[in-house]
C-alpha cells in the first residue's frame, strides 16, 4: 500500500510497526502499534482481525514479511510500500518517543521464520 494512500484511509486502519525500539523511538506513525518483528508471531491477540493491517518497517522489506505472515494467519494485512523513508519522504507525519516531529534511523534487515 502507499503512503499516501495509507495516511488518506488512517482512519480505517490499524498501523503495525515493526522496527527495533530505537527505530520506533526515533520516528513512527501516530496511533501505531509498536510490535518488532521477532515479536510478532507471540503478539497475535494484540491486533484486531476485523481490521485491515498496514504494517511499516524503514523501506518495506521486514514489513513485508509481517504483512505476508499476517495474511497466512488469517488477517486482511497491507506492507507500507518503501516504509517510513517513503512516508517521510513524501511529507506525511511522524512523532517520535517524544512526542516531537520524529525521523527516521538506519535499522537491520531481519527474517520472519513461521
């Protein structure tokens, strides 16, 4: 899903990020959960499964993993396309730990074994 798009329908859906606590501290979407990737599989029952998924990560790769293992357990989930860069890069807004204008930080590629 694209940012835009994703920011435009907000009001619809649930945000998932699942960047490492300094990465979700530096910068994240308001209102969004914050479930690092290696945590999701043990965090099921904190999301909602009657409301579409848009999870992000900084450029779309650990949130596509999410997204997909999210769709294989039964949600209706989304990958924020290009993650928190695009986002940011396009404007949309962010806070960080805070509460201030957050940013986005360089994070590391993981993997999602389910």
């Amino acid at each position: 899903m694209q940012p835009e798009d994703a920011y435009s329908g907000r009001e619809g859906f649930q945000f998932i990020d699942v960047r490492e606590y300094y990465e979700f501290d530096a910068g994240h979407i308001e209102g969004a959960a914050h479930i690092p990737l290696r945590h999701l599989p043990a965090r099921l029952e904190l999301l909602d499964r009657d409301r579409p998924v848009v999870v992000a990560c900084q450029i779309g790769q650990r949130s596509d993993l999410a997204a997909r293992f999210l769709r294989d357990n039964g949600f209706d989930a989304h990958n924020l396309e290009g993650g928190m860069t695009l986002w940011a890069g396009q404007g949309l807004p962010m806070l960080s730990g805070e509460g201030a204008e957050g940013q986005v930080v360089d994070g590391w590629a993981q993997t999602l074994e389910w």
